[in-house]
C-alpha cells in the first residue's frame, strides 16, 4: 500500500476534494492523507460540490502537515502554488513529488451561481488529475 499525502495551503477545499477522489479511485491500493500548510477548516461548498458527483468528504477534517511527519510517504502532491512555494520541509528522500495548481473556488465572490460554477469546474479538474494519478502511479 502506498502512502500520499495532499497538500495545499489552507486543507479546506482542493487537497479534500483531491483526498476524496484519491480514496475513490485507489481504494485499497493507498492511503490517503490530505493536509495544508495553515488549517481553515473544512469547505462545506466543497463538501457539497463533490456530494453531487457522490463523494462524501463530510468526515473529513483540515489538518496541518506537521501532523503527520511519522508517516513515510510515497507520494506528495501539492494542489495549490502557494503551498507548492512555502511549503516546510518534509523529510521523505524516496517520496515522488507532484505538483498540480487548481484554481481556488472558496477565493471567487460573485453570484451563488458564479461560485457553484466554480467549484464544480475545480472539482472536475481534480477527478480528472486524480484519475490519471492513479492509472500511472497505482
């Protein structure tokens, strides 16, 4: 079983919904964590993005990377370029490094239509991303 880690700044809408697809498409192949750099709490409108296409994040939590420096990692992905750039140091020499920007949806002010649009948009960026990950690497 495989080790992957996501990350990005804040661990409360990218790296979720990377961490449910990830779940989704390896099953048994890995285990998944996903964590940020800060912790803002899980985004209910991610939350409720990737329940429409039958993924539930609910459960999950925002968690900070420094909590899971124990783990030996396979993988690190970086979701986000802020986290990709200030990133602390995370000491896993045989670790493949990854790193895919995806837009912020939770950033977008402008109509409920505008934002779920949005959301929707960056959450089928990161099935797609996630699906091929899994193809290559599992």
């Amino acid at each position: 079983m495989k080790n992957i880690l996501v990350l990005c700044t804040g661990n409360s809408c990218r790296s979720q919904m990377a961490h449910g697809y990830l779940d989704h498409f390896a099953g048994n192949r890995a285990a998944v964590y996903s964590a940020g750099i800060e912790t803002h709490g899980l985004n209910q409108k991610a939350v409720a993005t990737m329940a429409e296409d039958g993924i539930d994040i609910s459960n999950h939590s925002s968690n900070h990377v420094d909590e899971y420096e124990d783990i030996d990692w396979d993988f690190i992905i970086t979701v986000c370029d802020h986290a990709n750039e200030n990133c602390p140091f995370i000491p896993a020499p045989n670790a493949k490094r990854l790193h895919q920007n995806f837009s912020d949806p939770s950033k977008l002010s402008g109509t409920n239509v505008e934002v779920k649009k949005a959301f929707a948009k960056t959450r089928d960026q990161i099935k797609d991303y996630c699906k091929t990950f899994v193809a290559q690497n599992l």
